[in-house]
C-alpha cells in the first residue's frame, strides 16, 4: 500500500564535532516523533559510527533510521550518502577511513565527537578530525557509492560554502546523482535560473539540523510499505506512483 | 616585517586580534581550499582568502598564522569574528583581490 513518510533526510548527532551534545539517539528520535517525522536519516561528518545507536532508537519509536554518512570530499563539497542498514554503509566507511586527512580532532577548536549507545551513553570518542575534508574525488566518492549500491544526494546546494555549486559552480554531466538537497528551496531556484543542470534532478528540502530545534521534516515521500534506499530510488525517479515534494515555508 | 606595517601599508582593515600586531609576518599564503592551507601553509605566514566562515579560524589557530586577511569586499560571517576573538587570531579585510594584495606583500617582504 502507498503510503506519506514524513522524511528528514540530513541529521547530525553529538558526533560530528558541530553536533550539539543535546543530539543524543533519544533526544533526536523523541523530536522527530513529536514533529510528525517518520522517516529520518543520520548523516554525521565522515563517519557512521552512530547508526546502529539511532537505528535501535529509531526502532523503538516507530521510525525509520537510513544509515548515513555527510561526505566531505577533496573539493570540500559535502554529499550526503544513504543505506539501508549499517552492514551497507561500512563499506563506504572504510573507504572515507582511509582517505582521512591525518589530522587529529582539535575540541577546543571544533568540538567534542562522542559516539554513543542508544540511551546516550558515551562510548568512545573519535580521534581523527571529522569536520575535514577527506582526500577522495567527488567523482571517487558518487561511483564508490553507487557501486555499493547508495544514493547519493549533493547537499544543501544553495549554501554559499561547501556545497556542489559554491565550490565545483556547475553540475558535473558524468555523475549520477540520485537528487540534490536544497535548503532553502527560493534560493536553489534562483541559482536554477543560471544553473539549469539543477533543475534536471528532484530536490528534497532538509533541514542539515546541529541541535534539536532545527528538526523540520519538510520532504514527504510517498512509498509502497516501509521506507527503503530501493523504494526512495523510485521517488526520485517518480515511478509507480512512488513520489517525492515538499512543502515551502 | 611587523603585522602592524603590512596592515598599514595593504590598508587592511583589523577586525580582531589587534593586541596581535606587533607579530612578524614571515610571509604571504595564497588559496580557498581550507584542506590545502591546513596541510602547506607555515606558521607566521599572513592567509589570503575569499572563506569567511568560521573554519578559517580553525585553520589559523591550528597553523599559527599571523592572520587572515578576506579578500575581495567578501563579507565575514558574525559567528567568525566571535571565534577569532574567542582564538586570538587576528582577522583583516580587504576591498581589494588576492592577486593585488599577495603582489604588493611580496614586494614588501622582497626588499
């Protein structure tokens, strides 16, 4: 049966370094369930390490938690990668592992980066610098996770730093991407007017929340049963009556 | 060469950090891509750049630059003024391009 997720595609927890330390699995799956979200997706800096902690939180409530992951790539634009479970995404955190920079995470500079258990509970800290770009290509990173069989989906597009456009200024023809996340959607049509390439691609609005507040859900989704990377493929595509919108402030 | 006189010579405008003028520049550093300057520029050196998010502050701190000097009438975002003074770098702007400020640096420091 069909059915409208409401979907927050582009969330961070306590450990990206940015991450509020309020962004605990109980904290962010308890507001997404208050604001009506029904589908969420975990995408901390470089690393995934707190999937599994939001998954089982998310399980617990009723929503669905993707695995996934904010690439920075060499260019310094930041993409964000989805899977299904935490076994689908390791591969890819491998691959980001060893393209790290080198460089340790300085907390008085950036902050602190906690991966946790499900009830919050700190479990160790991650040494390497995950606020910095790794060494892979934007053309490495969209064929390594395609090849694993992710989405891959550039972010917040219209932001004037580390995005697709602010940094590369067009949309490479040879990637295949999956959609193009905006923020705030008047902002990606104006580029859009310069940049047509943007509108080929179906957008999904996200919030790239850091604390609890910015959690918005503005992408619905419409999906025959639960929500999968299989199912969200067809909504970008718009097939068999799976779809993808969503609504303006 | 003292900050103080490349300021006053580029006419850089201080944001922050003027307790920091008294430093030695020991050179110019050129480049928008934050991962580069992290991994090539050197200590005391003076960053021109077109960034002015807060992570060039992190970069500063982090390769002890003798400041960082935004470009081109960029504008700096509020949140990195606050770092830099929270970090005690010593942030400047400018009107004018890279390419003009990095030349007239250049000249200074070759004489």
């Amino acid at each position: 049966m069909l059915k409208v997720y409401r979907g927050e595609l582009h969330v961070h927890s306590l450990l990206s370094p940015c991450g509020q330390p309020e962004m605990t699995p109980e904290n962010v799956i308890g507001e997404a369930k208050e604001k009506g979200i029904s589908l969420l997706a975990l995408t901390d800096h470089n690393t995934a390490q707190n999937v599994p902690a939001f998954q089982e939180a998310g399980r617990k409530k009723g929503i669905y938690v993707l695995a996934g992951m904010e690439v920075e790539t060499k260019e310094e634009v930041h993409v964000v990668c989805l899977f299904d479970k935490y076994e689908d995404i390791l591969p890819l955190q491998k691959i980001v592992s060893e393209h790290f920079s080198g460089v340790e995470n300085d907390e008085r500079l950036w902050g602190t980066q906690w991966v946790v258990d499900e009830r919050g509970k700190k479990i160790k800290k991650i040494k390497e610098a995950l606020i910095l770009a790794t060494g892979l290509s934007l053309k490495k990173l969209v064929n390594e996770v395609k090849r694993l069989g992710g989405l891959v989906i550039p972010a917040h597009i219209d932001r004037p730093r580390y995005s697709l456009i602010s940094n590369l200024g067009f949309i490479p023809a040879e990637l295949e991407f999956d959609a193009l996340e905006v923020r705030r959607p008047f902002k990606a049509r104006e580029l859009a007017l310069e940049i047509p390439e943007i509108n080929k691609y179906p957008w999904i609005c996200s919030s790239d929340a850091h604390f609890l507040g910015q959690l918005k859900g503005s992408t619905l989704f419409q999906l025959k049963d639960k929500p999968s990377i299989a199912e969200l493929r067809l909504a970008f595509k718009g097939l068999k009556g799976r779809k993808v919108w969503f609504n303006e402030e | 060469m003292l900050l103080k006189d490349v300021v006053e010579k580029l006419d850089l405008k201080v944001l922050t950090g003027e307790e920091l003028l008294n430093n030695e520049v020991s050179g110019g550093f050129c480049s928008d891509l934050l991962s580069y300057v992290m991994a090539n520029s050197q200590k005391g050196q003076l960053w021109f750049t077109i960034q002015g998010h807060q992570n060039i502050v992190a970069v500063a701190s982090l390769v002890e630059l003798a400041g960082v000097v935004v470009c081109d009438g960029m504008s700096v975002e509020e949140e990195t003024i606050k770092k830099a003074e929270e970090q005690e770098i010593c942030l400047l702007t400018s009107d004018r391009t890279i390419f003009k400020l990095a030349g007239e640096l250049y000249s200074l420091l070759k004489d």
